[in-house]
C-alpha cells in the first residue's frame, strides 16, 4: 500500500507543479524558462520531460543502491519524476524535437 500511494502522490505532485511551472502550451514560455542551446543553425532543447527521466535513472541505478530510503520516499521521488515526464509528453506537440533547424 505504501508504495502506491507513495506513487499516486508524487506522480500526482509531479504532473500538477509541471503544469504551473511550464508553458501553457508548445511554443509558449512558462514560470521556468526553457534550456535551449543553439549552435548555428540548430538548437537543442532539453525538455523536461528529458531531464526527469535522467534523474529517474540516476535514482534507480546510483540512490537505491547506495541509500536506504524508505519504501514510501523512494517511491513518491520515482512518481514525481514519472508525473514529469508525463506531463511533458503528453500535453506538448513538439514534445519530441530535441534537437532542430532553425527556419532562416
């Protein structure tokens, strides 16, 4: 029981604070800006939902091997970044365009 709700409730946290800190929609600047490199003509946009996925996996292969969190911490921190990562790919059309040429 403890590591659902510790999943419900951060993937819940997780998704809800995505969708006050970032855009309101593709193209559309939110709370925190985006990270968007350019290199003559291309850019590289990291996306959120890119970086919630790197830390979900510096969680499980570095943090739960080396730290002893509990079951319903652990869990909640997995959740929220999954609820990232969801929101990310699911409410933006660009949402797999990391990186792009610049139209001159």
């Amino acid at each position: 029981m403890q590591t659902f709700a510790g999943f419900f409730t951060g993937s819940s946290v997780g998704y809800f604070l995505a969708n006050i800190f970032a855009g309101a929609g593709t193209g559309q600047q939110g709370i925190i800006n985006s990270l968007i490199f350019t290199f003559g003509d291309w850019q590289l946009h990291l996306h959120h939902w890119l970086f919630s996925l790197f830390f979900l996996a510096i969680l499980f292969l570095f943090v739960k091997r080396k730290y002893q969190w509990p079951t319903i911490v652990f869990t909640f921190v997995a959740g929220f970044f999954i609820g990232l990562a969801v929101q990310g790919v699911t409410r933006y059309d660009d949402w797999y365009q990391v990186l792009y040429k610049i139209n001159i």
